[in-house]
C-alpha cells in the first residue's frame, strides 16, 4: 500500500512563548512564536515538505524544525541519510512527522511502498537541512549513489538547502562554486548565519535555526504566488533604535523594538523588491530574502544608507538618537565617592532622513518617513514632512500606554503631500507593513507620489 502526505491542520497554541535565538551580531533574537505560527500557517498549510536530512551535527536540530513545520499545518516526510543517523534516529524523526521515515535506496520494502521517484515527485518542495558540504558537492555534480542523492537528481520540483559545515569547510572555494552553480540552477539557499561551531570555531557555516528555516519556507511559499508590482526596484528600509557610546559600556538609546521596520523590509521583499534593511542593534530574525546591514550609531546609519544608494524607495522607519555624546570616552567612567556626576556634553546627530531626502541625483524616487509622537500627532508629523522634505509620513502614537514600542500592533496616519490623510485602525505590525507596500507598490503603478 503506498502512502502519501497527511497535512493536518495548523496548532495554534494557548499560550505565548518566546524563543532565544542566536543572533548573528552576537546577541540574541527574541521571537514570539504564537507570532511566528499565525504569521506562518497560512503559507504552510497543507503544503507538503520533502526533508532530506544529511550527516552534520546539525541534524540533532531537524526533530525541531519538523515540529515547527507541522505546528503550521505542513506534512513532513522524512529522507535520512546514513550521516544523518549518526546524529539522529529514525525512530524520533518518525515521532514527530507522524510518518515513516526513508533511509535505503535499495529496500524492496520502501520501493513497494513509495518509490524514490514517486518520493521525489510528491512533495511541493524539497529541502536539504542540514546541507553538508559532501551533500552539497554530490548536488553540483548529479551523483546519485544513495537515497537522498538520487530522489534529488530525479524530482522536477524546487529545492531549497540550509547548509550546515565548519567555517573553513563553508569558505573553501569548492564549496563556493558548489553553492554558486546550485543557485544559478534555481536552488535556494537559506543561510547560513555566523555563529559558534561544534568545533570551537566561529564564522559562518553554523545552520539557520528552525524557526529561521520555517520564516524562510513560508516567505518562499508567498513569493510563489500573486504578482511582483515591486520586482526591479531597490528598497532601502531603516528599522531599530540606534545606540550613542558614553563610554565602552554605556549608551543612550531608545525603547524602539525594530519590529515594525523589519515588518516593512520583509513585505516590500514580498512584493519583489530588492531590499536593503539597516538596522540598529534589535532581537529579532533577519526577515527572509533580505539583505541586513547591521549598525549601532546614527552616523553609522547614515553611512550604510548611502552606501546602498541608488535605489527607487527609501522606508526610514528607525527610531534615530537626536544626539550623541561628545567625545564618548575610550575608558569605562568612574564613580568617584562624593564627586560630582560627570557632565555629559551633546552633540547633535546627521538627520539621516532630511539628507537623504534632499534633492540630488541618488535621491530615491519614494522616500517614507515614521513620526513617533506622543502628543499632537497628526500637527508635529505634517510640520515634519515640509521640514524633511520626504513624500510620505507615517505617524504614530508612542505615548505611555499605548504599548507601540516594543508591541506587536500599531495605529497609524499615512500623510501624503496634496492627498487625504488616511487614518489606519489598529493593526498587527505585520498588517501596518503590508499595507503600506501596497501603497507604495500603487505608487510605483499610478505614477504618481
């Protein structure tokens, strides 16, 4: 009796939790995952994954990214090599897909139940995770001497990898050509991020974490549906609040999360643009396909922002320090017993927003600013638009009590030169960031600012 795929539907839990992920700029990202399954389901809902798990100590991680997955309302069937099963057993990847797990490419008994071709052909995508450098090279050169490598040479459908090797092993220039012509074939390639190996090493090679995985699966899912009213155009999206050194431990900041802003980058790349995201120190995931430039300073900002230059659309949704320290210190201050405090000197900081929205030849046809107001709203957001010199404003509350920094919603104006302020009711981040691509993509359409 031959099976097939069982998606069962999405598990939305109860509760909040949140998940701690290594972040590539060496702290961590906080991700709410009741967020992360409502966001995700919809994409991932009855679709079918063809997992293909092979021999890095990543594989220890794939127990977790198949629960996630089926969390969403996939159906996940598992191929595991034979070093893969150095890191994992069957019997758990079994468990947790709910579906018999496939190891030999020569057993009469898988063949009667599910041939390898009909095991390439059945699912909607394939994905290798981890993608080891051994595998990775098999791909490139259409060996097919095992289960996994031949169900990879005989499926006509997409294949996504999430390559998982020790630092070196990942930069020697094989791997690179191998990774090279497998993208320029149509594999997508998902991470992998920086971080600490099993070895003691730190760089990049370490696997993109489940939940970056699932985040990556679903955004590949919406990209393969509905029209790209942005695809050509080049977006750069300022997001998070930006850190001011006092000394080398010290800094003055703001309670800006970055979610909003990386809610924008990632639904502009939605709608197929090119997206540049800048971001001040946040604890979030890098939206998917797109590309991060981390910073601390406003000027370091600035200096990201127009290095990314020429693009069509700038979104500067960051929350940017008015002011620095003056000659920050290179050594820790000192509370001296019964001294004075010491006097912190301001200086004022480039205003990334009214630089870059100045007339010039690099200036973006589109630039969005954010005014995050406590009071007065809709007079200090206008006056900043004619002050700036952008096109749009969004402006929002952030007073006390309104729980927009740091909260998954927002409310908000959309101030347009010469047209009605539209008036937003409260929405998910997400929701907000959506819409506003749909307006800036009518935009792009209509001609028109």
């Amino acid at each position: 009796m031959r099976r097939s795929f069982a998606p069962q539907q999405p598990r939305h839990s109860q509760g909040w939790r949140t998940i701690v992920l290594p972040h590539p700029s060496g702290g961590q990202a906080l991700v709410t995952e009741q967020n992360s399954i409502q966001t995700d389901s919809a994409a991932l809902a009855a679709k079918r994954i063809l997992l293909i798990v092979a021999g890095g100590i990543a594989a220890f991680k794939t127990p977790d990214l198949v629960r996630r997955l089926r969390e969403r309302g996939a159906a996940v069937r598992v191929v595991l090599t034979d070093g893969g099963a150095q890191f994992v057993t069957p019997l758990t990847l079994q468990a947790v897909s709910e579906d018999k797990v496939y190891r030999d490419l020569w057993s009469l008994t898988d063949e009667s139940e599910m041939g390898h071709i009909q095991l390439s052909r059945s699912a909607d995508v394939i994905l290798v995770a981890p993608a080891t450098a051994n595998i990775l090279a098999r791909m490139a050169h259409g060996l097919a001497d095992d289960l996994a490598t031949t169900v990879l040479l005989a499926t006509d459908k997409p294949v996504l990898v999430a390559p998982a090797m020790n630092v070196r092993m990942y930069e020697h220039p094989a791997t690179q050509a191998n990774l090279a012509l497998l993208a320029g074939r149509g594999v997508g390639i998902i991470g992998p991020d920086d971080g600490a190996m099993a070895c003691g090493e730190f760089g990049p090679g370490r696997m993109s974490e489940p939940l970056a995985i699932v985040a990556h699966l679903a955004q590949w899912f919406r990209d393969q549906l509905g029209p790209k009213p942005l695809a050509g155009r080049h977006a750069i999206v300022t997001s998070g609040p930006t850190h001011e050194p006092i000394d080398p431990v010290r800094y003055i900041a703001n309670r800006s999360s970055g979610k909003q802003g990386h809610a924008v980058a990632a639904a502009l790349a939605a709608l197929g643009a090119r997206v540049t995201l800048v971001s001040g120190p946040v604890r979030l995931l890098h939206p998917p396909g797109v590309n991060v430039v981390a910073v601390e300073t406003a000027r370091q900002m600035l200096d990201a922002c127009q290095a990314a230059l020429p693009a069509d659309i700038l979104v500067a949704a960051a929350a940017v320090a008015d002011w620095h320290v003056a000659g920050a210190g290179e050594k820790k201050l000192k509370k001296q017993e019964g001294g004075a405090p010491p006097a912190l000197v301001l200086a004022e900081n480039p205003d990334i927003l009214a630089t870059l929205s100045a007339a010039g030849p690099q200036r973006p046809e589109l630039v969005v600013g954010f005014a995050a107001e406590t009071n007065d709203v809709l007079t200090y957001a206008q006056a900043k638009l004619a002050r700036k010199g952008c096109d749009w404003i969004v402006a929002n509350d952030v007073s006390p009590g309104t729980g927009t920094f740091g909260g998954d919603r927002n409310s908000v104006h959309l101030i347009r030169r010469e047209q009605p302020v539209e008036d937003w009711p409260d929405l998910p981040k997400t929701d907000v960031a959506a819409r506003l691509a749909t307006r800036i993509a009518d935009h792009f359409e209509n001609g028109k600012k």
